[in-house]
C-alpha cells in the first residue's frame, strides 16, 4: 500500500513511521533532480500558505519561500510585530482565521505547545518550522545530506557534540531511533536530553536496530563515528549571561581536527547553522574579546575543510521542507 500523508500536520517525527519518513526523503531527492534539471514541479497552483515566524531565520524563511513558490503557491510572512497572535487575538482564534484563509501554516518560534494548537485549531496541515523542543524539517535534510553521501544509514554512527537538550539533538536522536542510525549524545551529563524522550526513542530504537549512547568523553564519541554533528552552544531565545557557563562547560566538546581524526576515514562534519566558526560576526568578536575564543562549537580548520558538509546541508532544507509540503498538500 502506498505512503500518504495528505492532510497531516508535520510538528514532531515522533509521529511519523519509518516508511513514511523514507518515502519524504525519496520525495526530497525527485524534488531535487527536478529543481537541478529546470523541470517545473508547480504542482500545487492556487493553493496559498502562510509562514509565522516568532523566531528569526535565514534558511527555514528562505527555503520555504523558494519551496512554496517552486510549487507554485502563495506564499505570505508574519513575523512576531505583524501578527496579533497571542497579543490582542487568542492563538485559537488566529488559528481558525488562518485555517480559512489559508492551505497550509508554518511556524518557527518557543512553545512546542503552540505549533500543537495551530494544528489543533486551524484545520490545516501545520509545519514546524522550529520549537525550542524540535526541529523536524531539518532532520530530513540532515538525512537526505548522509545518505547522499554514504546511501543507507542504518547501522552508520552520528555524534551530537553539544548542548545534547536542545531542538537538534533531540530531532537527531528521534530520526536516528526512527532509521536504524546508531546516535550518541556527547556532552556532560547535566546537558544529556531529558529522560522521558530517551525512554521514547530507545523504545523506538528496539524495532529499528538503532543503537542510542550518551557519552562524556570526546574521544568515545568522535571514535568510529561517520558524522560528526554540532550546534551553537546558547540557542536563540537564551539568555546572552548563559554564555560563561557553556563556554565553561563546552569547550572539550568543540569539534576540532583531533576529533575528526578520531572518527572514521571517510566522516563528515555537519552544522544546522549559524555557525560561530570565526571572528567574522559581532557575537563571534564579542565571545573573542571577553573569553579570547576565536571559534566555538567548531574550529574554522573543521567548518572550512574538505569534510565538511553544512553548506550542501542547508540547501537540502529546501528540497525537504518543499516535498513535505506537497506531500501534505497535494
């Protein structure tokens, strides 16, 4: 029987199946040829969405844009100063104005619970753009970046080197439990994800193969693994005084030649990005004079060597993001 998931909200891949993740990333790579090919793919003319962003962005902003003209929809932007949601207008009440007006809602912002009642109340398929809890569109393109590099990742190992509770390595650690990928979490223990989600991957984990392991040591992480993964070490919306601590607390993490020596011959560096690489942003200089780091979470050798695969990467989330938005549209 064939994979359909029209009509469903993407908020956690939590919800989603094996096959039904498969089947997007096969989508993802149809989408691609056609987009390197000229090929017009506008296969859903007439339909409009609209893109609520309470966080800032650069790629998940651009490759929605990019995506839902590609396919031929409208496509309208609302940040957090132009909309009333939340403010004079109940988030239940500005769901169900946007489910009659619209196919289709993104959203990038805090709660997970607020993309949840979108969904709940609009009526309409509801994309995750990003909450604080996870990150779903970009793990498909974190996917679709290894298998065009290994093919099959079942059985492959990826290290999250990091702040191990935040948006991505929780995303990671489900869609590696989903496919069979083995994950490790690297990072001190305080910074481990929470239990619960844990006790639910590692159930997923048992139908997959997947092999999940949380790690203090660098060296176990980075040893035998095909990925190496990083993020910032503060995430967006956290407070800038963080910064101290997670240096402190960070720093033997920071992906760097020695680790990637430690990983197998043929790995791979990726990043979700923004990357604080180097001095050539007012928070990398600000973090160099105060604590005299001139890179953080990666060091520019990593980010800018022949490893390193964060730019293939980033464009992957439009190919992704668009075969999820036709899959739930169509």
């Amino acid at each position: 029987m064939g994979i359909n998931i029209r009509g469903r909200s993407f908020l956690t891949l939590l919800d989603f199946s094996k096959e039904e993740i498969e089947y997007l990333l096969e989508l993802s790579k149809e989408f691609k040829r056609m987009k390197y090919c000229g090929t017009d793919h506008s296969y859903l003319k007439g339909k409009n969405i609209v893109l609520l962003f309470e966080k800032t962005s650069t790629r998940t902003r651009c490759a929605f844009e990019v995506a839902g003209h590609d396919l031929g929809m409208g496509v309208t932007f609302l940040d957090s100063k132009s909309s009333q949601m939340g403010k004079k207008e109940s988030l239940a009440d500005t769901a169900k104005v946007l489910g009659r007006m619209f196919d289709g809602i993104e959203y990038r912002g805090y709660k997970q619970s607020v993309v949840e009642d979108l969904a709940k109340y609009s009526g309409v398929p509801v994309w995750n753009g990003l909450t604080d809890d996870f990150h779903p569109t970009q793990m498909l393109a974190d996917i679709l970046t290894v298998e065009e590099e290994f093919g099959k990742v079942q059985g492959r190992k990826l290290t999250f080197f990091g702040d191990a509770r935040n948006n991505v390595a929780n995303s990671l650690m489900v869609i590696c439990a989903k496919l069979g990928m083995n994950f490790c979490a690297c990072a001190p223990k305080e910074l481990w994800p929470k239990q619960e989600l844990i006790d639910k991957c590692q159930a997923v984990a048992k139908d997959s193969g997947a092999i999940l392991t949380f790690t203090e040591d660098p060296n176990e992480g980075a040893k035998g693994a095909d990925v190496l993964y990083t993020d910032i070490w503060v995430s967006m919306g956290e407070p800038e005084e963080l910064w101290a601590e997670r240096i402190r607390l960070l720093k033997p993490y920071q992906v760097d030649q020695e680790k990637m020596d430690l990983a197998k011959p043929e790995a791979i560096f990726m990043h979700c990005l923004p990357s604080f690489h180097d001095r050539e942003t007012d928070i990398g200089e600000e973090i160099y004079e105060k604590f005299g780091l001139s890179s953080m979470e990666v060091t520019d050798k990593v980010f800018l060597g022949p490893k390193a695969r964060q730019f293939r990467e980033a464009e992957n989330r439009m190919h992704t993001i668009k075969a999820v938005m036709y899959a739930t549209l169509k």
